[in-house]
C-alpha cells in the first residue's frame, strides 16, 4: 500500500533567508526549516554538535554510588563481573565496562545469558552460580535489569552486591539492587533519557576513568580507552534503534569517527570480513547492515560470548576466527530466515479466513526462537499487520513468540488483552515477547484480533510519510547530497532527508537482485537526468511498476554510493505512485 506523504511547508523568503546568513544551499535550508532547525544558532548548534555537549556522567542518577563502588572493588581486588544482554547493545556494553575494569588492572569476566536456554535478563539460576563460584565478587549488569525484582531480591539474600545499569522502561516496584544507573530514575533529572545499554555503561566507565585519573580527569591511557569506548557506544546505539537527537548523536558522530582509526582488533577483522574499507569514516548503514547482523547472529543464535570476545581480543589470529565464525553464523541466519518467511506467507496465503482479521498470529514446529522477530518484522510490513510468530517446542508443547507492531498499533496493551491465554509476555508497544501453550494459541488468535479490532485506530503520524522537500533529479548532485550529510548522522528520529520527484520515468526495465530476488535495482530518468536507484526489500516491486507504467511520483532518500573506490548518487526508493492512479498525498 502506498502511504500517504506529507510535504513540509516551503516558505520561500525563509529558505533564501537562512540559506543567506548560513551560506548554504537553498536544498540544505529548506531540509534544516523542515526539522524545525528555523534560525541560525539553532541550526548550526545541531550541525556542529560537539563533544564536549555530552552531560557530565555524574549527572545521570546512581552513577557516582555505582563509581563508587567499583572503585572499593578495585582497591580490594575483588572480583567484578559484568552481566550483559545478548543482543548488541549488550555485547557493546558488556565490552566497554570489561575493558574499563581491566585497564585499571581489576580483575573482571563477564557473563551472556544463552538467548535460547536462559532468556532475557538476569535470572535467578545463573545468580545463586554467580554466587557459589565467588560470593565476594561485584556483578553489575548492562542493557538488562531494571524490571528484575525477584533476582535482585535473591542477590540481596544472598550477600551479592548487585549494580543494575539500564535503559529499559522501568515498572512501579524498582528491584531492591545496591545501586541503580538509569538515566529516568524516579526523583533523577538527567537531561537525556534515550540513552542505550551502551551509552550507560560508556557513562560509567567515563565515571570510572575520572576518579582513577584526578577526579575531573582520566588519564592519557584511559582517555584513549574513552575514544575507542565511544565506538563500540556507537555500535550499541546504531543496532538498538535509539532516538539519533541529543547524546545520540553525538555519541554516533563521533564513535563513527573513532572506529576508523581506533576499531578494536576484531572489529577491523569483521570490517573485512564484511567488506567495509577501514581508514575511512564509516556511516549509519555500515553499522546497521553489516556489523550489527554479524554480531546479533552470535547472540540469536545462541553464542553472545564470542561477540564479546571479538570486541576485546588482543590475539589478531583469534580475531580472524572469530569474524570469519561471526560471518558463517550471520550466512546462516539469513538463510533460516528466508525459509521462515517463505513459511509464514504460505501459511497465510493458505489461511483465507485471516484475511479478515487485523493481526496475525502464526505458529510453526520448525522455526528457529532466534530468529523469529526478524521475520515477524518483515511479515508485518508484507502484510501490514501487527505479526506475531511463534516457534513452538515439540517436547514441552509451548511456543516461544516474537511480535512486530504496524502503523503504531500498541503490542503490550494487545498482549496485556489477552494475558488469559498466555504463559508470560514482556515488551513494548513496537516489538514484544510472549510464551504460550501450544492449545492455546487459536484462542489467543482470536483475542488478539478481536482487540485490534476495537483498538484506537493509527492516528495521521503512523500513517504519514513525512517528506522534507519537492525536487527535481537535477538537484540531486553529488555535492548536494554531501552537504546533505552535515545532518547526520542519520537513524531513528533523524532520518535521512526525504524528497519526491514527479513526472520520473523508468530508463531501463526495473531488475531484481539479491538473495532470492529480495532487492530492486532501477534506473529513473526525468528530463536529460539519470539516477541510479535501490529500493531494499521490494523485489516485488519490479512487475508492480512495469505493468502500472510511468510517469511515476517517487520518493526516496539519496546518498552516495562508494563503490570499489568510486562515488556516485543513489537514490534509496521509498513509496512510490504511478501517475496514472488517483493516489492522494497530504500537503
């Protein structure tokens, strides 16, 4: 379905104005005025966002109790072990406090709850483990813990000093830990509460490095450790789909910055493996579409450590095994993965009776837990539904289910609906988790869909493409389109800039590439002028646009393709309207 988009207004005399005092492009103006970034100061605090903007750690609530107690740890020589999430903001964050405690000659390991055999978070398994190996050890976690009562509650019974650093929602009862870092604890006035795992553990161990240099701070050694920590925050924050505003951002531009010339060992391995250039800056989609998945295919797949172990590797010969390992695994992820989806669109095309419904829940014996939310994600937007999938378990007949929202729909007020007929569910409204027996899921089915079927409906944001600018392809140089980039880097609440162009025509028949056709190449032409497109994930697209016909309304979003030493525009295709349809557009 095409959605609808909805241009920024243009106010002519203001784009000249701010383009004038800012000796910018009136392209670069009319984007800055279309975020909001209207008067100078504004525009160019935003543009030229410094280090030095980022908030004192110490501000954020627990971190100097927390700082605290690692350093009485320190002193004492005890032992600390950080307790890490096994998605890549965990891993990232577990890296960044390991590497911290061990530069100050601590002695510290860490511990990656298996994603398949133990779940999220803290559990009270590998706590009364912890405890029993070394009952004197500080364990702190990352990207996990701030809804873990129960396990706090046992450390605390137990004699185990427990520091819990989180991002996560918190709920009404906060878990009885001997410090919480969070940037939104209650009675807390952080100025920044959309920092990832990463972002608070680089927090910490910022604090750490002050108060082992001169209290203000760190020392030469530690300050290099800091501008190698900032990149794998970076990693962290890219792959955890954070708001790109505020710290975010600056965190990524210059972590971004960082990694070019100070990527730890495995990440330069991985980085070839990948086949990213090293020694040059890397962008957003470097992170988000080849480290990211090669990382999270150790944690989806059960191995978390060996990500860990890649991030913080001295040994160039172990770094390569492990990338090359990280490599396979993310080969066969895909590979399961399109088996599933195949599945699920079978399963749905054989289910007529869903059509009704505006939700879809599907089950399946062979589908692997790891990989689930991927899927669900794709399926969803296939569908344009909220999706639930679940992999069911033959030996103790439950499902374990990952689910995707669409068009704003709220998963956890969906799955709280229906509690009855679940085990346990956990999430948010975007992405959610649940467990369920596998006689039960028809029911819930049928619960879910008749709750979306009463729920408030999308409201115009969820349904809205928001569109900066009305272009002509002759606008979209290359030198536009690095100017363009001053605003990045781009992700999540700060998206590239998004135009249309109308009256494009097709110049070349549209082709499919990539495994199993899933991409679209396309070359588009208006007037003399021809550019290169990609619309990721819309094979489908191809037959769609030849037997419309053009002229064609695109939109899309440019960057600059790097390709074997050469730069050109490429247009990333986002919706487009045959011209000949009656398709409306909100202005």
């Amino acid at each position: 379905m095409t959605q609808n988009w909805r241009f920024a207004p243009h106010d002519e005399s203001q784009v000249r104005r701010l383009s004038s005092e800012m000796r910018i492009s009136p392209l670069l103006a009319q984007v800055l005025i279309a975020r909001g970034l209207q008067d100078v100061g504004t525009a160019r605090s935003f543009i030229n966002a410094r280090m030095n903007e980022l908030l004192d750690p110490c501000s954020m609530p627990g971190i100097e109790e927390a700082t605290d107690r690692v350093i009485a740890a320190l002193n004492s020589k005890r032992r600390i072990t950080i307790y890490g999430d096994y998605d890549v903001d965990g891993m990232t964050a577990t890296s960044i406090l390991l590497q911290c405690i061990t530069l100050a000659n601590g002695q510290c390991d860490y511990f990656i709850p298996n994603r398949l055999d133990d779940g999220y978070g803290l559990n009270c398994d590998a706590i009364r483990e912890l405890h029993e190996e070394d009952p004197e050890r500080l364990l702190i976690t990352v990207d996990c813990g701030i809804t873990s009562v129960t396990e706090a509650a046992l450390a605390k019974e137990l004699g185990l000093e427990l520091i819990i650093t989180d991002h996560h929602q918190m709920d009404e009862e906060l878990p009885a830990a001997a410090c919480l870092v969070h940037p939104r604890l209650p009675g807390g006035d952080y100025g920044f509460p959309h920092l990832c795992g990463a972002g608070v553990a680089l927090k910490l161990a910022w604090a750490v490095c002050q108060k082992l240099g001169d209290g203000q701070k760190a020392s030469p050694q530690m300050r290099e450790f800091l501008k190698c920590a900032v990149g794998l925050a970076a990693i962290g924050t890219i792959a955890d789909v954070v708001p790109l505003v505020g710290e975010n951002r600056i965190i990524v531009r210059y972590g971004l910055g960082a990694l070019a010339e100070l990527a730890p060992l495995g990440l330069q391995e991985l980085m070839k493996v990948a086949e990213i250039k090293t020694g040059q800056p890397l962008d957003t989609e470097d992170i988000g579409f080849a480290i990211a998945p090669r990382l999270n295919a150790a944690g989806r797949l059960g191995q978390a450590r060996l990500a860990v172990e890649l991030l913080t590797t001295s040994n160039r010969e172990r770094a390569v095994q492990l990338a090359l390992y990280l490599d396979e695994l993310n080969k066969n992820r895909r590979t399961v993965e399109r088996r599933i989806l195949k599945q699920a669109r079978e399963m749905v095309e054989e289910n007529a009776e869903w059509e009704e419904h505006q939700t879809l829940v599907l089950a399946h014996p062979d589908w692997h837990p790891g990989v689930i939310g991927i899927v669900a994600n794709r399926v969803a937007e296939h569908f344009e539904k909220p999706t639930v999938l679940i992999a069911l378990e033959a030996a103790t007949r439950t499902g374990q289910g990952s689910a995707r929202s669409f068009a704003g729909f709220d998963l956890h007020a969906g799955f709280s609906s229906c509690a009855e007929h679940l085990m346990r569910f956990g999430g948010h409204q975007a992405a959610a988790g649940l467990r369920i027996e596998e006689d039960k899921i028809e029911d819930f089915r049928q619960a879910f869909a008749a709750y979306a079927a009463t729920a408030p409906p999308p409201s115009d944001d969820d349904l809205l493409v928001k569109i900066d600018a009305e272009v002509c392809l002759n606008e979209i140089t290359k030198q536009a389109v690095l100017e363009l980039d001053c605003l990045g880097p781009f992700g999540q609440e700060n998206p590239r800039p998004q135009f249309v162009a109308t009256r494009v025509e097709l110049a070349e028949p549209p082709k499919t590439m990539g495994e199993g056709g899933r991409h679209l190449s396309l070359v588009f032409q208006q007037h003399k002028t021809r550019i290169r497109a990609i619309a990721f994930g819309k094979g489908e697209w191809a037959s769609q646009m030849e037997e419309a016909g053009g002229p064609f309304s695109i939109s899309f979003a440019p960057n600059i393709n790097r390709f074997r030493g050469f730069e050109s525009v490429q247009l990333q295709l986002k919706d487009w309207i045959s011209e000949t349809a009656d398709t409306p557009v909100t202005s």
